[in-house]
C-alpha cells in the first residue's frame, strides 16, 4: 500500500482502501477516504474530509485542501493546489437513473497550477501548468498555462508568474524580477525554452 510508511501521516479517522500507493512524507488529515488504485505523490497534503477516486493520480508536492472530492478521470501533476471546497465534475449531463460511468471525461491540472476556493471545474478541460483559478469562478472550459481567471464562467483577465504573482503590463514579476513575453498567445519567460 504504502512506498514508504516511515514517514507517512495518516489520521486514523480517514479510511485507505487496498491498492493505494502513497509517496514518502504523505500527509492526510481528518476523515479522508483514498479509494483503490489511488495515487498519492511525494510530500503531499490532504486536508480534512478529502475523497480521492478509484486511480486517480496525485503528483508530488501538491496540497488540497478541506472538502475537496476527486474523482475518477481527475489527474493532478505535482506542486499543484486546490483550495477548500472547490469541485470537481466527471459527467457533463448526469441524471440519477442513469449510470454514466462510460462517459467519464478527464480532466487535466498541470504543474505549479493554484485552484481557489469553491471554484468549479467542469470536466473534458486542462489547467495549464501555473495557471490561476481565482476562488468562486466556474471553469468551463481550457486554461492556458499561467493565465489568470476568475469569475462565472470564468475568463481571463490577466497572467501570473511561477510565484503566483499577478503579472503588470511589462510581464515582469514584481515577486522574483522574471521577465516574460507573449508569444503565439501563450506567456513564457525570456531565456527559457518551452
């Protein structure tokens, strides 16, 4: 179950099923259920009563949040955070007397990527790697890589930094210096190859 239990933290109010692999220096905290097949990355938080689907993967360092459910097709790549209560969907058109599991769509968060709280992810889309989710915005769609949006549904309205910092005009960090550009309608920094 675990790779290595040594320094591992798990509540013993929350539940692991058989199957679920976690990475060294794992946190999980009150009331989770980590379900079969689950994978959890290195140095990764759960907080308070987070659900975690049949063979979802976690990557490394990532941190969500209390009351948070993530379910199956839901891939999360490291360094990742998701604030308190945000909510994830797996089926665009669900109806209680009819099983949809076929019809389970992915959903891809890339690194670095922040989603605040009580935001909504509908499913079939990407978060791109640092992207921001500002807290309450409904994401129906694709976000591109360290784009700022907010709102319902969400939109654009600005770019930030691998620091999380929001972008002026000049594209320079005001946290770390970094210099930026635009090009082809996606934000990189000068000097870096992507």
């Amino acid at each position: 179950m675990m790779e290595d239990s040594s320094d591992l933290m798990v509540h013993p109010t929350s539940i692991i099923d058989d199957g679920v692999k976690l990475g060294s220096g794992v946190r999980i905290w009150h009331f989770c259920h980590i379900r079969e097949g689950a994978r959890i990355g290195a140095e990764s938080s759960l907080g308070q009563n987070v659900v975690v689907g049949p063979d979802v993967e976690i990557g490394t360092g990532c941190r969500i949040q209390n009351n948070v459910s993530i379910f199956s097709g839901i891939t999360l790549e490291s360094d990742v955070f998701i604030g308190p209560s945000c909510v994830f969907t797996n089926v665009r058109n669900p109806r209680a007397r009819i099983n949809r599991q076929s019809e389970f769509e992915s959903t891809l968060i890339r690194q670095g990527a922040t989603i605040g709280a009580n935001a909504t992810i509908l499913c079939g889309i990407e978060i791109g790697a640092f992207a921001m989710v500002g807290a309450g915005s409904v994401v129906t769609r694709t976000v591109l890589p360290h784009a700022l949006v907010v709102g319902n549904p969400a939109r654009q309205i600005g770019w930030v930094g691998q620091s999380g910092e929001t972008l002026d005009s000049d594209l320079v960090c005001p946290k770390t210096g970094e210099k930026h550009i635009i090009e082809n309608g996606f934000l990189r920094r000068k000097g870096v190859d992507q």
